[in-house]
C-alpha cells in the first residue's frame, strides 16, 4: 500500500467531472458561448466563405464555417499559432467543446486554419487607417478585426454576468 494518492486510473466520469470543475472554476469560453450567438454570423461567412461555384461533390467536404470562426476566436483569445491552435484543439477538451467537437471528430489542421484565416478578407473594409506589422493589408485588416471582435465579446460576456446592459 502506497502512502500517496494513485494516479492513472480512468473512470467512467472523468470527462464529465472535468468539465465539471472547469465549469466551477469560471470557463471563459463555456461563459462566452452561454452569451454570443456566433449562428449570427453564419449567413455572411458562408456568402463569403463557401465555393459556391462547384459543381462536383467530390473531394473533401469544408468544416462548418461557424466552427471555423470560434477557432479564429481562440486564436486570437490565446495568441496561438497556426500549429499550436491545432495541437491545443486536439489536447484540450474546453476547445473541443467551445467547438461542439467529440474526442472522435476531425480537428482542421493548421493550413485548413491559415487559409480560413486569409479567407476572412470581406471584413477588411471596416479596417482602414490603422498600422501593425504584418505582410499584407488584408491580414493586417483581419487580425486586427477580429482581436477587437474577440476582446468585444469577451467583454461583454462580463457585462452580462455583472447585470450591466
């Protein structure tokens, strides 16, 4: 008999018992997604997001371009790379579920992300006259919109939970 705690023994309800503890201990991606309604920007990323233009079935079908907006906002909420936000959505079972992903399903790699990524170039307009370091007006434009988009919803997730409107 060991005089310490034993470690590595699975239950049934361990998952469960995380999220759980996660949960209690304040999620913010589990508080963000109680207050954003991110279907509401369905409509205009798959105007912009979606080939429309194919005619053939074959090939691999496109990720939910809802889905692919929320890994945007871990991106950006967790100053992640391409490759990291990959292996963060694969380790970690809060992104899988801020994602609506089971263990099973298939994470987008991290050029699937990049190029989600440079596919946001409709919101570029709303951008102008602001400086950062980037290649590229366009993803200057983007980064920048959707860190401020990102720190909005955030916040006004702590809005909501502090009774402010």
């Amino acid at each position: 008999m060991s005089k310490y705690k034993t470690t590595g023994k699975q239950t049934l309800f361990d998952a469960e018992n995380s999220a759980r503890k996660l949960s209690e201990m304040g999620n913010p991606l589990e508080k963000l997604d109680s207050v954003i309604d991110f279907e509401m920007f369905r409509s205009r990323l798959e105007a912009s997001m979606v080939n429309h233009g194919t005619k053939s079935k074959a090939g691999a079908k496109q990720y939910d371009v809802v889905m692919m907006f929320k890994v945007m906002v871990l991106r950006q909420y967790y100053n992640l790379s391409y490759e990291q936000t990959e292996y963060q959505i694969i380790d970690r079972g809060s992104f899988k579920q801020f994602l609506g992903l089971a263990s099973g399903d298939k994470v987008p790699d991290a050029n699937t992300i990049r190029n989600f990524f440079e596919g946001l170039n409709f919101m570029e307009g709303a951008m102008h006259g602001l400086t950062v370091r980037t290649i590229g007006i366009a993803r200057a434009a983007t980064s920048i919109f959707l860190k401020c988009l990102t720190y909005n919803m955030f916040r006004y997730e702590q809005f909501v939970r502090n009774g402010i409107r």
